[in-house]
C-alpha cells in the first residue's frame, strides 16, 4: 500500500466538494518551477514542436549539466557517461533494481523509510530486508548497526535526508557506510531525493566516497518540478550497458519536454534555494506549534520537508488517528505505518511545503482538536 497517495486522493476529492482542508499528507513542493526555466521551456516547444524522442538513457547536454552539478555542488567528480535520465527516480529505481539484482537477492532498508521501495521490490521478486533504526540516531542506519543486525545481504538502499523523518546522514556516517558496503560486496543505492533541501549543513553524495555505489535523485522536490516526472540515476561502469537497454525497452526515452526544462532549471537555484528558505521558515513554526498540539516526541529534522511524530501517548493506531484528524480537525496527514509497518502505528509523517498561512492555521486546528 501507498497511502500517503491514497490520502492525496481522497483529499483531492473533497477540497473539489468544497471542504478547506489543510494539506500536511503528501510530499511535494508548494511551489512549481522558476518562471525563467520554464520561459526556455516553452521557447524549446516554439522552435521544435516536434518534441521527438532523446537517447533512452537522456539527451547528453542534461547529462552533462548534472554531471557539472555534482563538481559545482558536492566537489564530487560524476561521469556524464553513467548518468542515466529517468521518468520520475520511480522509474529510475525499476531500472536499478532489475539491473542490479537476480530474483531472489536480499535488499536491507531501513525503517522508517519510504513505503515504494518495498512494494516495488517484492513485485520483482527481491526479498526485503527490514532494519529497524533508532530515533538516538536520528532514525538513520550505522554501520555498527548494519553490522550487529543479524541478517545479510546483497544490496541497501539508503536516503538522507529522509522520507519521512527528515534526518541526514553526517558525513563521516555516510562515507563509513560506503566503505562498509564496499568491503562486504554489498550494492549500496543511495536515495538522495531531498539533496538541497537541508537547514545548515547540505547533504553530501554517496558518490564523494565510492565508485561502486548507485545514486537516485529526482527533479520533483529541489528542483519543484514534481509532475514533470523526471529523475536521474548514476550508475558504476558495470552497470551502464544494462541500464540502457533497459531503458530502452521499458521507456523508450524520458520525456523530452521535461529534460529541456531540467537543463535550464540548473541556472536558477537562487530561485530554488528561496524555496527552501521557505521551507525553513515552516518548519521553524512547526517546531514551535507542535508541542502545543499535543505533540512531544518528533524528530528536528535537519532536511527534506517533513517531520516524524512519535503518537503513541495518543494512538496506537496511525490510519484511524490520522483519519480522525482529516474528518474532525479537517488536516492531513500521513500514518506512520506507511513508513514502518511494526512500528508505524504509533506514529505519523507531517508535511510543511505548504503556504506558511495554511501552515499556521493548520496549527491552529490541530491544538483546539486535541484540547
């Protein structure tokens, strides 16, 4: 199940019937793509309204470009040649887990995480291994507990800062588990979705570290281009041949209209970074409001745009609470058995890329409702 999506639907439904629901369920930008990015966009379907198809694996400029982000951004050297443009990282994961991965290899996440990374594994026949983290450690893996887990492996899948808790891996963490993956001859993925979005110290890539591991990131969060369905994935040598056939059979290429307004997109990250100002701005109210909702245990994310609840002095049931809380209080949010299926019951993911108003009013309701 996905009900993060389910609940998007049925709020969706009832804001079209008139009700004034305050929307802290779904992840996803507030905002859409900066209008200089979006003018070249629209230049590009006035001199070539064609829009035919690109190479499967992208058009070599975008590749390129992203490959210059990560010197620009991270320090980090990429290679244009193992960047892989896909429809949406959802896509991209499809093409990860089939090209890295035989029927039956055992892939670790660690929960709480990100409900499609199980569900599209099992539908390829992997088997799922669970990890269970530690809010002491910001519910993020170590290796001294990847270590002391009592399962093994042949692939992890990483993400920092998180979905749902918003939480970041610190870079000595990051690049010991890299190290770690690369002695055992374990795939790390590492999801890095929510790269830009951080309050302090930015997110460093998996890539800084090893030439083994495959890093995802999307276009849909950063870069606010969400229903543009548009990611990236980059791949070790051994893989790129693999990547691309696949690619080509599955997708045929990703959407052309998309990767000329990804290309440009990268000449506006002032735009994008008031964005996450924003953001910050949210979850600054948040931090301050929640308490006084009721809510004592949540985690101070330092990334993404969500924070992670721990409810169980008020619930032990996440889907009914967060049910009560859209029907009563008429808020969204997602229950944390979307994210945790042991341990989730006792908790909910609360999104703040919302206009600070509807913020704070949703603030409001929530502490008269549970007065």
């Amino acid at each position: 199940m996905f009900r993060a999506l389910d609940m998007m639907r049925e709020v969706n439904e009832r804001a079209a019937a008139g009700e004034n629901i305050m929307r802290m369920g779904a992840g996803q930008p507030c905002f859409g793509a900066p209008e200089e990015a979006l003018d070249y966009a629209r230049a590009t379907i006035t001199s070539d309204p064609r829009q035919g198809y690109t190479e499967a694996v992208g058009m070599l400029s975008l590749r390129e470009r992203i490959a210059q982000h990560y010197e620009e951004y991270y320090g980090a050297k990429a290679n244009p040649a193992n960047m892989v443009i896909s429809v949406g990282s959802s896509g991209g994961f499809l093409l990860v887990f089939l090209a890295a991965f035989d029927a039956g290899d055992k892939i670790a996440i660690t929960t709480p995480t990100y409900p499609a990374y199980r569900n599209i594994l099992q539908t390829m026949n992997l088997q799922v291994v669970e990890i269970e983290t530690l809010a002491k450690d910001n519910y993020q893996p170590t290796v001294e507990l990847l270590e002391n887990c009592g399962q093994e492996f042949d692939g992890l899948i990483i993400n920092s800062p998180s979905n749902p808790a918003g939480t970041m891996l610190s870079d000595n963490e990051l690049e010991k588990i890299c190290n770690w993956c690369d002695e055992k001859g374990i795939r790390l993925i590492s999801d890095e979705a929510y790269h830009g979005i951080t309050y302090g110290k930015k997110a460093q890539t998996a890539l800084k570290y090893s030439d083994n591991v495959i890093v995802l990131n999307t276009f849909s969060k950063y870069f606010a281009m969400t229903g543009w369905r548009l990611g990236w994935v980059s791949v070790p040598a051994d893989l790129q041949d693999r990547m691309k056939k696949l690619a080509e059979s599955l997708f045929v290429s990703p959407p052309t209209i998309s990767q000329n307004l990804a290309y440009k997109i990268f000449d506006h990250m002032d735009v994008l970074d008031s964005y996450v100002a924003y953001y910050h701005k949210n979850r600054d109210i948040l931090m301050t409001e929640l308490p006084k909702a009721g809510f004592k245990n949540f985690t101070n994310a330092s990334g993404a745009f969500y924070v992670y609840a721990d409810v169980h002095h008020l619930t032990n049931n996440s889907e009914d609470y967060c049910r009560r809380m859209l029907d009563e209080a008429l808020v969204s949010t997602t229950p944390g058995v979307d994210f945790d299926v042991e341990r989730g019951h006792q908790a909910i993911r609360i999104c703040y890329a919302d206009s600070t108003e509807n913020i704070i009013e949703a603030c409001t309701r929530l502490k008269k409702w549970q007065s």
